[in-house]
C-alpha cells in the first residue's frame, strides 16, 4: 500500500514537532555532536519582512543545550538559487538571534539543513557540508560557527552512516526495513493520518499552497497546477478524506466546474 510521504511540506513539520523524532534526526545528521536536548520545534517559524528585506519563513527551528540553532527544511524543487537561499537564511537567523546592541561574539552556532530529493551538485554525495575556510589554506577554518548542509536522497557514494542512509532511503519512498527510527516515523505518520483535524489541516495547507505557489505560477502552465491537485487528492484518498469533501475544497479554492472537478477526484 502506498504511504503518506513525509515529503510532503506539512507532514515532515507535523512529524518533527514530535521532540524526540526531531533530536534523534539532527543526532543521525550531525553523529559528532552531542546533543542532550533540544528546545521544541518551532514549526514554520517566521522571521518577519520589514520594509527593506524580505520576511522567511522556517520549516523546523530549535535549539540544543547549548543555544546552537538548527533549521531544517524539506526542499522538494530543484529551483535555482538554492545556495543563495542558505546564504539569506542564515542572516536571518544571525538578526533572530543577536539583540540590538549585543556583541558579535554572542552569537551562537547554526546550522541550515536542506533536504533534497535530489542531487543539488551532481556528485553522488549523500551530505555536502559547506563551512567558510581560508582559500590559501584548507586547513584554517573563518570560525564564525555557520555550517550548511544539503542531504540528497540520490546519493549513491558511500559517504554517511547507515542509519542516515536508510533515512534518506524513506524520505525518497524506497522501501527500507529493519530501521527503528524509520519506523517510528511510519508509526507517527499513521496515527496523525487517523487525527480528524489534522486531517483537515493537510488538506487546508495543501490546497492554500497549491494555490500561491510561485513554482506553480511561474510556470504558468494549468497542467502543473492539474498534476499538483491530483498528487494531493492521492494523498488526501490514503487518509480516507471523504471524496466529497475532497471535491468541496478543491472546487472552493480553484474555481472549477463540477465536471473538471468530478475528473480529478476519479484520479487514482
């Protein structure tokens, strides 16, 4: 049976609210770390625009013991300035987290994970870790406590630890056994997919993104738009969501007629 993909913007936030299935992922991420606790995950954590830059908004954010930030998101698109988009994240963060007039040494370690199902720098490589060295010597690291990392579920040199891999294997649908953290995933995954409102919260979330998408309208074609509504109907179906109230949101949000919506809801 097909499951629900923790691809899936909301289902990877609802997932990682839980604090323990959070910490244990950043502990797999980052094995050379010691991570006692962590603060919980603020889902879509926003860090708000002001009349000169641009407001971001964070799939997961939480600290460590430490005050050592993490941010995780699941990035699904391979859209073109993906770097740049770390790059601006991170300065986000640094202004979140340094208050007006506090010393520049105050501010704490961060980390920026991007999940991709996809291979962001065609090398085969499962993490790419990125840190700010010296370009005359490799050896001598800038210090400023940034790091990115892009996980690629298309990894296919033997870079990380199993237990890493076999995440990575689940969030790209493949099939992985005999992984316990995997399956407390599925587990929690199920059980939410049971939750009446959270149920009804997916299917808000999901048709509210379909409809200001900016990959959608840039790319101004409704066949993007048509394949997007039936993956999620698919999705809402393995959550036994009522096909009529499925036809109701679809209908409300997109504007179509009975008989275009009748077609999409018939879509398996």
């Amino acid at each position: 049976m097909e499951e629900i993909s923790i691809q899936e913007d909301f289902v990877f936030g609802s997932v990682m609210s839980n604090k323990h299935l959070c910490q244990h992922l950043i502990q797999i991420i980052l094995p050379e770390l010691r991570i006692e606790r962590i603060e919980f995950p603020t889902l879509q954590k926003a860090v708000q625009e002001n009349t000169i830059s641009r407001g971001v908004r964070f799939d997961v954010y939480t600290k460590d013991q430490d005050g050592v930030v993490y941010e995780i998101d699941m990035q699904v698109r391979h859209t073109r300035g993906l770097p740049q988009r770390v790059r601006y994240y991170q300065g986000r963060i640094d202004g979140d987290m340094l208050r007006h007039g506090q010393p520049y040494a105050k501010l704490r370690q961060s980390y920026v994970i991007f999940i991709c199902p996809f291979d962001p720098y065609d090398k085969g490589l499962h993490k790419y870790e990125f840190r700010n060295y010296c370009s005359q010597d490799k050896a001598l690291a800038m210090g400023d406590g940034r790091t990115a990392i892009f996980l690629n579920t298309k990894g296919t040199v033997n870079d990380v630890d199993q237990d890493l891999c076999n995440f990575l294997e689940y969030v790209d649908n493949k099939n992985v056994k005999d992984d316990h953290y995997v399956d407390e995933l599925r587990d929690y995954i199920n059980v939410l997919s049971k939750d009446t409102e959270w149920r009804k919260e997916y299917m808000d979330n999901k048709t509210h993104m379909m409809f200001h998408d900016e990959d959608i309208r840039a790319e101004g074609r409704m066949e993007g738009q048509t394949m997007t509504i039936k993956k999620t109907v698919t999705m809402l179906k393995l959550m036994d969501v009522p096909d009529a109230e499925i036809a109701q949101k679809i209908q409300q949000t997109f504007g179509l007629s009975d008989r275009e919506t009748a077609d999409l809801i018939s879509t398996r």
